[in-house]
C-alpha cells in the first residue's frame, strides 16, 4: 500500500471514466469494488466521484450534447505548471484537445492527445491532489500507456511531463519503460511496445490496473455484474492480472499482489 498527500511531478494522478451508461456505471464499479458512488454535480456536467472509505479513488460523468462518450478510463499526469506542460506538449507533436481550464478551486485541468495517439490528461492540483491511496483493494495498482511508437512516446513524456525513465525491456518480444518517482526511484507507470497486441485499427491508449485481493473472484463478479472479459486471470511476474471490460464496454486490467 501507497499513501500520499499528492502525486509527483508527472505520475498518474487521478482516473475517470467517460461513460455511455451512468447509471450502470454506478452499479457496477460499486458491486464490483465496493466504491460508494457519490451524487453527480451539477454545477461540473453531472461529473461524480466514487469514494473507498470516504476517500475519492477515481470520477466519471456520461456524455455531453455533441460528444458522446467514448466508455474509456482517461489518465491525468501531474504538473506543477500546466501552462508550460502543454507548450511543451504541443512542441512535441501533442494535439490540445483541452486548453487548461480551472475547475473552482480543486485545480486546473487539460486535456492532449499525445503524439502517438493516445488521449492523456494534465492535472495541476489546487485543493484537491487526486487520488492519494495506492496498492489497496479497490484503488489503483498501476498505469500503462499501450503505444505503436514505443520511442516516440518516451521522448514525449520523458519532455512534457519530465519523467525520469528506464528501460527494463528493449527487443522486439518485450520493450518496456517505466517512469521513475525522482524522490525514490520507485516505478509509477509504464510504457508498453504494444505493436504486436493492438488489434488493427485499435488506437495507442492508457489503461488503469486496480487492485484486487482474489483476481479470480474478482473476474466472476464482473461477469455477474453484467462485464466481459477479454483476457481470464494468468500469472506474471508481477502478479496475477486479468483484462475486462465494464457492461458498456469500457475496458480495464485487475491486478492480484503477489504474496
């Protein structure tokens, strides 16, 4: 487990999902999780939080009149300056599809397409840090950008959102980057060499690991709750995993602790 009272700069910080069906959303993630799904707030688009032991662990709202959900958890990176992280984004091929934007006094978002493909947000904390528990059932375990220009990607983000990286796999079976906390070395999210994985026509994209204490039970209950599963649980050296997808189709990874 992982308690903070706010992400370093660049590490994933907070998580939502855009979602076709709001109210099935809400009944599954809490079945699923035991998230309590907070009531939506008008005064942000109907945008609502769901909370572990009170504590916010991720956010979702539906469509909006001319954008239609696209059922996919989005990643926000951390910055301490959002101005200077999108100019230097969008020198690096990055498409803004979000300028920066105060939300009240909880802090200021944007939005990018990074230059791969993939959708990735910036957050700059005002009050509120994003999520601060870590490695627990029913938080987040890890975060991974599937990318087809493994070099590229790491160039951007190492620019953007200054990452420190390391490499812990480079041929062509496995190449794999991982972003470093530079106040302790410890890994905070990946970059996948994902040519070989993504069906054709599938976009470069971040996809969220959650925590779970039985990744078995786990995988059952979502096809209980109405989810699918698109990869059953397998053993890894990182512990066992599964891949799944919510009832609308928005899909996500479960990860077990090795113990």
């Amino acid at each position: 487990m992982t308690s903070r009272d706010s992400a370093p700069v660049g590490a994933p910080c907070w998580t939502h999902l855009w979602t076709s069906d709001v109210p099935g959303s809400r009944e599954f993630y809490a079945g699923l999780f035991g998230w309590r799904a907070e009531p939506p707030n008008p005064e942000f688009g109907g945008y609502f939080m769901f909370t572990r032991d009170g504590v916010p662990v991720a956010g979702a709202m539906g469509g909006m009149p001319g954008a239609a959900a696209d059922d996919r958890w989005q990643v926000f990176l951390a910055t301490d300056d959002i101005e200077r992280t999108v100019r230097d984004a969008a020198a690096g091929g990055a498409d803004v599809a979000a300028p920066p934007m105060a939300v009240a006094d909880l802090g200021v978002q944007a939005v990018l397409t990074d230059p791969t493909g993939a959708p990735v947000g910036a957050w700059q904390p005002g009050t509120f840090p994003g999520f601060t528990v870590l490695g627990e059932p029913g938080t987040p375990a890890w975060f991974e950008l599937h990318t087809r220009d493994h070099g590229r990607a790491v160039t951007f983000y190492r620019e953007a959102f200054r990452w420190e990286t390391q490499a812990v796999g480079d041929t062509d079976d496995f190449r794999y980057t991982v972003m470093l906390d530079p106040g302790g070395g410890e890994s905070l999210a990946g970059i996948f060499d994902a040519r070989r994985v993504l069906a054709e026509g599938e976009p470069s994209g971040w996809s969220v690991y959650w925590t779970v204490a039985d990744a078995d039970a786990a995988v059952a209950r979502v096809t209980s709750l109405g989810g699918s599963v698109a990869a059953p649980p397998e053993d890894t050296p990182y512990g066992r995993m599964a891949t799944v997808a919510d009832p609308a189709g928005a899909p996500f990874r479960l990860h077990q602790v090795r113990e």
